[in-house]
C-alpha cells in the first residue's frame, strides 16, 4: 500500500512540475527559447532573446579625445597604438532620440533624434563652448549572444544647425547586455577608432579623429 502511495505522490510531483515549467519554456516574437541553468543544486531558468522588434527611446552620453580638424585623408591618429599624430581637445556630447529594432538583426536611429556638443577647451570669457542642434540618422547591425549579451554596429549621417553642412561619422561598435525581457538594451562603446568627415553640400571638406568612452541605453516604448 505505502509504494502505490508513493508512486501516487511521485506522479502528483511531477504533473505539478509541468507548468511552473512552461511558464518560463515559452516562445514570442522577442523569445525564442528558455535555457535552464543548475547551480548549488537550484534550478533557475534564464531568458534566451534572438532578436529585437519595435520603436526604443534611446538616451546617451559620451567624452571623447577629439583631433583638430585637418582635410581629409590626413593620417591623425595612429590605428595600431592609438596614439595621437595631431592636436587633440575633449569633447562631451549628450543626446535622446528614438530607433526601430528590426528581426532581421537591423535597426535604424530615426530623424528627429538629437544631440548636443561640449567643448571642454572653450573656457574663456566670450567663447561659446556648447553647441546644439545636432540631428543623427544611423543605421546598423545587431547580434545576440546565447548569454543575451548584445553587439551593436553603425553609421551615421549627422545633420547640423547649416542645412549645407553634413556629418559622416562612424563606425560606432557597441558591446553590452539585452535585459529584462528585451525591454531594455545598455551598450558601452568598444573603443574603436571613429573619424567624422565633415561635408559641404555632399562634398568633404574637413575631418577628425576620435576616441571616446560611450554609453548608450535603449528603452522599449509602449
């Protein structure tokens, strides 16, 4: 009598398992598989997210080592040391706006996005060391790893307060984490070389290095 009882709670156990399992082996357009993770003999259960769908809201901010601007073409910081070849000043720039994430693995920073610029080295009386009005347009790539930890690539067209002048700048590579649920994306800039090339009515005209620490973090709107 006590094993028909035992195997009669064995299986109780087990049906009673099954859907506190599915809550978490479930599938949308955001997840596409559950990993289970073991640990100190506990079981937990971790999110895989395969791709990004929808409109985020974005937030940035960025301090950079910038070259003076030299004509294009000019070599201004060397791509194996990272050593500076020309004059330099730091520049901080903050900026909001929003992007569409595709499954695909594509996104695109929308028009409409802005940014503004701090120059550390205009410090004196009458210099006028923020400027504003800067507009991104960009797109790129994105991966996700098993992990969720998320890479990004991209390029951008930056429009300035002179609807002649234009800036080129990229490529931007981003390196960081898809967190709770895909709803947020928090990415760090991965160090790489960046030239902006400044251009008047499509022709360029001027260029800059720089090396920045950047983070960007994406939120996913309604």
């Amino acid at each position: 009598m006590s094993n028909k009882k035992s195997r009669l709670f064995l299986s109780l156990a087990v049906l009673a398992a099954v859907p506190l399992y599915g809550t978490y082996a479930w599938a949308d357009d955001d997840h596409d598989e559950a990993y289970s993770l073991r640990s100190i003999g506990e079981q937990s259960f971790v999110h895989r997210i395969k791709h990004l769908v929808g409109k985020y809201g974005w937030t940035t901010q960025q301090v950079c080592v910038r070259t003076l601007p030299n004509p294009p073409g000019v070599e201004q910081v060397d791509p194996d040391t990272l050593k500076l070849l020309v004059p330099a000043e730091v520049v901080s720039m903050a900026g909001v706006g929003t992007a569409e994430f595709r499954p695909n693995g594509t996104f695109h920073i929308d028009d409409g996005s802005t940014a503004d610029s701090l120059q550390h080295s205009l410090i004196n009386p009458g210099d006028t060391p923020l400027t504003n009005g800067f507009s991104p347009v960009c797109d790129g790539t994105y991966s996700i790893g098993s992990d969720n930890r998320a890479k990004l690539d991209w390029n951008c067209t930056i429009k300035t307060g002179n609807p002649a002048i234009t800036i080129s700048a990229g490529p931007v590579n981003m390196d960081g984490w898809v967190a709770d649920d895909s709803r947020t994306i928090d990415v760090n800039l991965r160090g790489t070389l960046q030239t902006l090339t400044f251009k008047q009515n499509g022709t360029p005209i001027l260029a800059v290095n720089r090396l920045c620490m950047q983070r960007f973090v994406f939120h996913k709107l309604p």
